[in-house]
C-alpha cells in the first residue's frame, strides 16, 4: 500500500473525516491570487490579528522542503438555533454554535494532531497552516474536498456546505487528488437571501459587505447599513447563504456535542456587567473569543443586537454605556439608541451631547439625533 493511501485510509477510518485531499505546493493562478490578496489585505486593515498579514502565503513559505499539502474537510451541520424573534422577550444575543463549542473545538484539535502525527512519527516534516495567509478554500476546491457555491462557500454534493477544513504543508510526496465535479447551476438563493447584499455576482462575495466579517472581524467602524443588518449576532454567525442553500437542507446536526447555553444564547443586558475573569473563562476559550479578541467587541456587538430589537427596555443600560463604556462600544450604543428612537432616546442623545469630548463618539450621537428626528 502506498503512503498516500495508507494516510487515506487513516484518515477516513480512524479520524472518521470522510473528506481529505492531496495537492502540489504550486502557484495559484494569478486571477485567484489576486482576488485572494485583496481580502487579506482587508483583514490586515481591519484587525490586530491580521496585521502584517495582507499577502498570500506560498507552502514554500512554510516549509522549504514542501512536497504536497493535504486539506482535510470535517463536515458539521450544528443544527438549528433560536433565531431573532425568538431572543426577543428575553433580549438575548446569538452565536455560531461551532464557534462557541470549546469541546467541539478541542475534538477537531485533536484530530488535527493525530493527522500531523501520521507524517512525524513516520520522519516527515507536516505544520498546520490553517488560520494563516494560505488559501485554505481555495486548495480544497483544487483537491476533491468540494466545489465554491455562489456564496463563496465550499461546498460537497453529500455533505453540504458545512465543513469545517483544516489544512497541512509536509515534505512527503504524495499523489495529488483531482478536484470533484459540481456546480449551483441556474440557482441564486443565496444571492437573493443574503441581507446585505455582500454576495454581488456569483461566486463572488465582498467580505466588507458581510455580516461575519464585519462582527467577528472588524475593530474598525462598521457601516450603518451593515450593523442593521446584524440581527442579534455577536460575532460570526450569519448563516442566512447557508440556510437558503438547498444543497443543505437535508443536513442532521452532528450529534454527541453540545454548546452551553450561556456561550449560545447569552443575555445581551447581562454583557455590558460582564467582568474581565468573566470573559477569560468564558468567550475567551472559544473560536468566537479568538477572533473577537477583547472583551468590547462582545459589548460593540451586543450593543448592535439591542439596537436591531428597538426595545426601549433597553434604554436605559445602553444611556449608562454611552456616558461610561468603552470608547469602542460608546458611538455603537449611540447607534442603538437612536435606532430604538421615541423620546426618550432622544433625551438621551441630546444630553449626552452637552459633555462629550470623543469626536467619533459625537460623530454617532449627531447621527443618531438625525436619525430619531
Ligand atoms: S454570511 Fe450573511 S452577510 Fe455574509 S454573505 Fe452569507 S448571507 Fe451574506
Ligand atoms: S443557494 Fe444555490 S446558488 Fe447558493 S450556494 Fe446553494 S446551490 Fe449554490
């Protein structure tokens, strides 16, 4: 048996991951590569985490002696969760279930370790490079893993278009896979069904645009017309291009992990109390935590979320947030408050107005003012 299929055949039978995939570590081409750089370097612009990280990184880059990079695809539908309505009464937020799922995090880890093990404990050089400024998506489309949907997801004719990919550069040679046959045909539901219009051709989607990019990534100022559009979701978690893909509709949840309810469904009120050992044993842990990073971002969120629910129940935390919150979350509570609109909410700006000094914060306030007139 050759190596390539005794790691298959590790891989599917002892992992259970039922898609992976081998392919050389060669250039992309230059269309991709492009189209690619752009949104790194949107990252890069948008978030700490991505600083210094705005170009394509090459396998070469990893590993010199790079042979082949295999891209294994672990498929996850989590299942259906309380949508916008139903988090009303209580004002609750939402998550991505598998982002706040530190078990299911620890058990894709752990695979992941064991499929670099294969090659180390045999002498072969194998890193992870999933997370980097390798186009992870890209690669499972060249190597059998799946195809790109409209929505920019990648997507398999069995298993839908939630797979969660990881990928590995090593110095074994291994037989590359072809890619697998498929496309969305005449079909533009997730086109239609995205609500901010960020899917704008097929096949192509402008993550500036995105809700996911927007909550779970962007420190910098997020777009009115995007927050609106943001529902009660505290980070990533738009899953509107998924639920509308027909391709995923007779998906079952994965079964055996579950969320806790409090990461899931946490009360948005509750968030703006939330102390910094709070937020270390909690979000911290999570893939949600990672990509937010601080503790404020949760809070910029929530403050979203309760503008989009125009509650004026939530008035009054949100005035106590404008006058002593983060200089991060204050203009976006401004937002909500003159998104909840009435009078109060106007009392509220125009005082708030007489004392403050931030001008990104002002700059909120007079918004919200013009917009509660
Ligand atoms: S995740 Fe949401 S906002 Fe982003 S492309 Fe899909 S539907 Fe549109
Ligand atoms: S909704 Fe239709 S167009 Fe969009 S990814 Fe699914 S099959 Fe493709």
């Amino acid at each position: 048996m050759s190596l390539k299929d005794e790691f298959v055949q590790f891989v599917h039978d002892e992992l259970q991951i039922p898609l992976v995939g081998v392919l050389p570590p060669e250039d992309f081409p230059e269309e991709d590569v492009k189209r690619i750089t752009t949104v790194l370097e949107l990252f890069a612009r948008s978030t700490p985490l991505a600083e210094g990280a705005g170009s394509l990184m090459k396998p070469a880059d990893y590993l010199t002696e790079a042979r082949s990079v295999i891209v294994a695809g672990i498929p996850g539908y989590p299942g259906r969760i309380a949508g916008f309505e139903e988090c009303r009464e209580k004002l609750l937020g939402r998550t991505e279930p598998t982002h706040v799922n530190i078990e299911l995090s620890q058990h894709y880890m752990e695979k992941g370790f064991q499929l670099g093990n294969f090659f180390t404990s045999r002498g072969f050089q194998c890193f992870s490079i999933v997370g980097t400024q390798y186009p992870i998506k890209l690669a499972a489309s060249k190597c059998g893993i799946g195809f790109y949907g409209k929505n920019s997801v990648i997507q398999h004719p069995d298993f839908g278009s939630w797979i969660s990919l990881m990928a590995y550069v090593t110095d074994a040679d291994l037989e590359p896979d072809a890619p697998i046959e498929g496309d969305c045909g005449n079909c533009d539901l997730c086109m239609k069904a995205c609500p901010t219009g960020a899917i704008y051709s097929p096949y192509r989607c402008d993550p500036a645009r995105c809700v996911d990019f927007n909550l779970g990534h962007n420190k910098k100022n997020m777009p009115s017309e995007v927050r609106e559009k943001c529902s009660n979701l505290l980070g990533e978690g738009c899953t509107v291009c998924r639920d509308a893909c027909p391709k995923n509709r007779k998906l079952k949840p994965i079964e055996g992990f579950k969320p806790s309810t409090e990461l899931l469904h946490p009360s948005l009120l509750n968030i703006f109390e939330m102390t910094d050992e709070e937020w270390d044993n909690g979000y911290a842990n999570t893939l949600m935590g990672f990509f937010l990073m601080d503790k404020k971002y949760l809070q910029r969120n929530a403050a979203i979320s309760l503008g989009n629910f125009r509650e004026e129940r939530s008035l009054k935390v949100l005035s106590k947030v404008l006058d002593r919150g983060d200089d991060a979350v204050r203009g976006y509570a401004a937002w909500a408050v003159g998104r909840i609109g009435g009078n109060t909410a106007a009392d509220i700006l125009k005082s708030s107005l007489t004392e403050e000094k931030n001008k990104d914060v002002r700059r909120e306030i007079e918004s919200a003012l013009e917009s509660v007139r």
